[in-house]
C-alpha cells in the first residue's frame, strides 16, 4: 500500500573481473581505478526506449531494469551505498548528491581500504551535524583482491545455492 524500496544488486564474475549491477532507484556506486588513483560514478547505460527504467521497487507494477557491467583490476574498490549519504549536504546547506560523495571520498588513502567507510562517514558528518541522523544508511566497499575460485567450488556453487549434497566442511 504505498510501500517501495531502492535495491542494488551486483555479481562478480572473477574469470572475466566482470562486476554487473542492476540498480533499483539507488545511487549508482563508485569505482576506484587502482592503476588511475581515481574514483568515478559508474554510469547508467544508455535506454533505446522511452520507457522509465531503474526505478525503486513497488512505484510500477511492471518496470524495465537495466544492467551495467563494469570490467575491474586487482586493487579497483566498488563503493555502494544508500541514499543517505547522496541526501547528506555540505557546508552551504546544498546536496551533495553521488558527485559530492564522489569528491570527499577522493580525499581518502584508497590504499587503506579497511578504513575507508568510516573515514567517509566521518568526514560527511563534519560537513554538517544533522547529516545521517535522520535516514537509514547502508554502505559496502568491495575489493578486487584477484584470488581466483577452485574449479571444484564453481561446480558445487549450484549445489550449495539450492540446497544440495554437497561436500560442505570447505564452505560450511
């Protein structure tokens, strides 16, 4: 009854270091290149058709979302994150919107990325008192760590996601 929720879901497909998301009326991530030392907005793909896409769950009952793939090196970092810290503002009162979230976490040390969260979170509260107060947040960092899967557990993969006999004390 009037309910929706924003929703982004991505999968990593190591061999081809294949990151695709679909995105659900939630803030595009960012993507750190390691090689460029650069944090960028992935963009949204580009729709043929005049029909609205991407948006939150429960708006239409029938919605087209798109996919976006994103190819990673070892060292890239994914960040997602809810719309409470693109609703955060600045200093002068004004949004800061996924590029402004894009420019503060530019100013962090990437290399660090077990602090990168809450150095970012640090700095959009010193922006302003009230920002994350009043919103629920969610924020994931991913690495590209460029450890690759045994053959053996990409064939059982199936098996452990329905349920199946499966050889369990290596995943369990």
């Amino acid at each position: 009854q009037g309910g929706f929720a924003t929703a982004l879901v991505g999968t990593f497909f190591s061999p081809r270091r294949s990151l695709a998301i679909c995105n659900a009326g939630h803030p595009f991530p960012l993507v750190y290149r390691a090689a460029k030392s650069d944090w960028s907005v992935v963009q949204r793909p580009a729709s043929d058709s005049d029909t609205v896409v991407d948006l939150p769950l429960g708006i239409m009952k029938e919605a087209d979302y798109l996919t976006t793939e994103v190819r990673l090196d070892t060292g890239d970092l994914v960040l997602g994150f809810s719309d409470a810290l693109t609703e955060s503002c600045n200093r002068d009162g004004q949004l800061l919107g996924g590029e402004g979230i894009r420019k503060l976490v530019q100013e962090l040390d990437a290399s660090r990325p077990d602090d990168l969260i809450s150095q970012l979170l640090e700095k959009i509260i010193r922006e302003s008192p009230q920002n994350l107060v009043h919103d629920d947040l969610t924020v994931v960092l991913l690495r590209v760590t460029g450890t690759r899967s045994r053959i053996k557990d990409n064939l059982l993969a199936p098996f452990r996601l329905f349920g199946g006999v499966a050889d369990r004390t290596e995943w369990a």
